[in-house]
C-alpha cells in the first residue's frame, strides 16, 4: 500500500528549510522532500529526502510509485540573478520542471478522483516597472498590474502562474474523461530575508548579504543605490503565508495568484538599521548598473489587500519586529556560535 505524503520539492533552500521545520511540527504530516543536494543536518530527519532532479521523469515514477500525494509544495527554482547567466537552464528549471510537476499532479488526481493541492511560490520579479517614474506614481502595484517582467526568472514565474490557472482550471477541457481536479494556490514573495540560512542567487540579495556581512564582520559593498526600494518579509512570515493559504476553504479564494507582503524599505534604510545592530560594520554602496536596472524594474510594494481579505494574511514582523526581533538576535548568535566552535 502507498504512502500518503506532502511532496517538497528544492527542499534544501531557504524557504524549504523553514518549510520543513513547520510542517514536520504535526506528527502527522509524512514530508516527502526532493533537491539536487542533501537536506541541511538540522533537518534530514524531518523527511523522507530523495537527491535527485525533478526533471527525471523516471525517478518521479518511482516516487509516485510509492507514495500518494496529497500537497505538493513546488519549491525549487533557478533564481533571478542566475537565471540572467543561464537562461536555457533557468526555463528548463523553472518551466519544464513545472509542466513536469503539474504532469505528475493531474496524474494522481485522476488515479484518485480527488483534487491535489499544488502551492506555488512566485516572485515580485514577475513585475517589471518601465521607469522610475512609474514606480514612484504606482506605490503599491495589485496582481493584475504591470505584469511585464525584464528578468527569464519573471517571465518563467509569470508562466508558471499561467500554467497553473490553466492546469486548475481547463486543463482537458475538450476531452471526454473525466476532469482533473489540481487546486493551484500560488503567492507572489516580495524580497525575502532569512536569519538561519544564507542567501543563494536572488536579486533582493543585497538585504540579507549586508546583515550577514555586518554580523561577520566583513566589509560589504551593496550593489544597489542607497535609494533603491522594494518590498521586504522575513523567512518565517513567507513559510506562513504558504500555510495560511494551502489551509483556506477553497470557497473563500476569489483568485489564484495572491501578492504578499510586510514592509518596503530603501537599501539605506537597511544600512542605517545594520549599522544600529553593528555600528563597526562596513557598508558602502557599488552599484552594478545591470542589476539595480532589475531592481528599480521592480515595485516599491505590493497591494497584499486581497490576500488579507480573503484568506486573513496578515505578516507577524512589521519592520521594527523584522530587525529587532527577529533578524538581528537571531543572526547575532548565528556567528557567536561559530565563533566559539572555531
């Protein structure tokens, strides 16, 4: 008899890390986790873990042979920065992978006459402001707004939404068997900021890298202008806002795709809360002309009011909360640590 299971795909990155700390608190959930490298130690034993590629058609026949499974959680990506490096792969990744995935989904709701959950995590790089003039007038951008990103990473998550919509919503639409039933939730992250795990190729880098820097006690040179703005959330409201959304009744959804958010701050705003946590720190500002273009292509906030109105997403850390409560203790004693085991 198969197993039921919760299926984690790129397990091992920043948001599955704290994914897996979540879910595997209810002794219930059987994770099932997949990624090109092992889980971190802290984790290994909070899941079945597969090293291999999503894309290996036969390594996910022999999973689904296996387990049955109820959620999938489609974590695993080629991120923005190097996405820009490898764009072939980056949509071999980012879009073949989720066809695949989606594949495997349809698959199982048929086996079963039951609809399987698939949580997708997007990006603010889906949207793509075409001056600062633009983004200065259009504050806070809704879903439907400016979709027109500049990055192969936006335009493989905006597709990917796409191809969600359509799994969950026409996929065989003319055929003569029955319907699949794939219930596709997606949220669009703004940056994300973690305190446990180091960043791994995103563009809204630049935060996270001067608080680990700082905490450190190595120099950084941030790669956007000090005025650069986008919006901002902590690891543990990001892996919540998967959770709240993966748990709302289906009947008070009135969309798939839903921006989320916390606070939006300036790239100078950031350094002058580093510099009150590490007043030795040593920041200066060296701007890469070709990414800060991607970042000022990118909203100053987003409009989260859909989400707070249907599936009551609120973030747990405002700003002051971010900094002084999570991010700067916790990484504080993230490199004290190191220090003593040295």
């Amino acid at each position: 008899m198969r197993k039921h299971a919760i299926f984690i795909t790129g397990a091992s990155g920043e948001v599955g890390h704290a994914l897996i700390h979540h879910l595997a608190a209810d002794s219930d959930n059987r994770l099932l986790t997949l990624d090109l490298k092992a889980l971190p130690p802290d984790i290994a034993s909070l899941a079945t873990h597969v090293q291999g590629d999503m894309l290996d058609t036969n390594l996910l026949a022999r999973l689904v042979s296996e387990y049955e499974i109820d959620t999938i959680y489609h974590l695993a990506a080629l991120l923005s920065t190097r996405a820009e490096f490898s764009p072939e792969m980056a949509h071999q990744v980012n879009v073949e992978g989720m066809l695949t995935l989606l594949k495997l989904a349809a698959e199982q709701s048929q086996w079963r006459n039951r609809p399987i959950q698939f949580v997708f995590p997007s990006s603010i790089a889906i949207y793509g402001m075409p001056d600062p003039e633009s983004k200065a007038l259009y504050n806070r951008v809704r879903e439907f707004e400016w979709n027109q990103p500049r990055t192969m990473y936006g335009c493989n998550k905006i597709y990917g939404e796409m191809l969600g919509n359509y799994y969950s919503k026409h996929f065989r639409q003319l055929a003569a068997e029955a319907p699949v039933h794939i219930d596709f939730r997606c949220v669009r992250f703004p940056g994300l900021i973690s305190a446990f795990t180091l960043p791994s190729g995103g563009t809204s880098d630049y935060g996270p890298e001067m608080l680990h820097a700082a905490a450190k006690g190595e120099p950084y040179a941030c790669f956007v202008r000090e005025d650069a703005r986008i919006p901002f959330m902590t690891m543990p409201d990001a892996v919540r806002s998967l959770l709240l959304l993966s748990h709302a009744p289906a009947e008070k959804l009135t969309r798939r795709v839903y921006n989320v958010t916390s606070f939006s701050l300036s790239a100078g705003e950031i350094r002058d809360r580093v510099l009150a946590a590490f007043p030795d720190a040593q920041i200066t500002f060296a701007p890469d002309l070709k990414r800060q273009a991607i970042v000022d292509s990118w909203p100053a906030d987003l409009d989260d009011s859909a989400a707070r109105r249907d599936w009551g997403w609120s973030p747990q850390h405002d700003v002051d909360a971010a900094f002084d409560d999570y991010l700067i203790p916790n990484i504080r004693e993230r490199y004290r640590r190191k220090e003593e085991t040295q």
